[in-house]
C-alpha cells in the first residue's frame, strides 16, 4: 500500500542534521522491485487515500487480484482497546515515535477505513528544511514509479 503524507514530519521537528540518506520510498521501490523480478510480476499495490475514499471498490479490486474472495465485511471490523497491542504484533524500536504511536492506536481503535484527522495544516514546498527537500525530491521518483503500478 502506498501512501504519500506531506504532514509525516512536522516541520517544527525537522533538524538540520536530517540524514540525506534516509529512505521514504526508496525501499519500498526496491523491495517492489525484488518482487517483481522474484515472481514474474509486479505485487499488488493500491493507493491508501484511494482505498480510504472508495474503501468498497478498492478492496474488490484487490481481492480480484489477489484471488480472495470479497465480502462486505473486510469494509469493518471490531476495535480493539487502545491499550491492547495485538499479540502477534511486533514494533520495530525505530517506529516507537509520536507519529508511528498515533498510527497504530488510529488503527487499533478503528472500526472502518477513514481519513486521518489532520492535526497540522498542510506543509508546502520551501517549509522544510533544505536536506529534507532533497531527500523529497529523490524519493519521489521512486513513489511515481510505482505509483504506475496501482490497481485502483
């Protein structure tokens, strides 16, 4: 799944020392890409703010792909404590910040897909600090390039 979120970091956070080597989507391309060549065809993508405005053609596109059989009831679920870490979960130490911590208790406590509320109005180019502007700008090839490759 990819999902482009301008509002990932925020820019009273960014530090000038922003490592110019860390990766949006630069693994995921490769990882993409891996796969593809593994198995003779591109992995199933679907876009995050497609599926959360059209949650129902989304996923039976997907489940088309895939061979899964779609029902209506992969549109909701029952929530989970907010408290309640699923068992078989594990967190990689990296992704233990405000904005990973946010992520899951949105989805740990949703009962359907929906839009995340925005805390923060959106940022725009020239609000980030030069380093992470460039790291953008890279990083963003390899999101169009899979961005091709979307079923939705």
């Amino acid at each position: 799944m990819l999902r482009a979120d301008p509002n990932f970091w925020n820019a009273d956070e960014q530090k000038a020392n922003f490592a110019q080597n860390d990766s949006l989507f630069e693994d995921q391309y490769n990882l993409f890409t891996y796969l593809t060549k593994r198995f003779g065809s591109p992995p199933v993508l679907i876009d995050a703010d497609r599926l959360v405005a059209n949650p129902a053609s989304s996923l039976q596109l997907y489940c088309q792909a895939t061979g899964i059989v779609y029902t209506d009831n992969l549109l909701a679920w029952e929530s989970l404590d907010a408290a309640t870490q699923p068992p078989n979960f594990v967190v990689p130490q990296s992704y233990v910040t405000e904005y990973f911590q946010d992520w899951f208790f949105n989805a740990w406590t949703s009962t359907s897909f929906r839009k995340k509320p925005k805390k923060q109005k959106s940022l725009t180019q020239g609000s980030f600090h030069p380093s992470f502007e460039e790291v953008v700008a890279k990083e963003t090839v390899f999101y169009d390039r899979m961005m091709e490759f979307v079923i939705n």
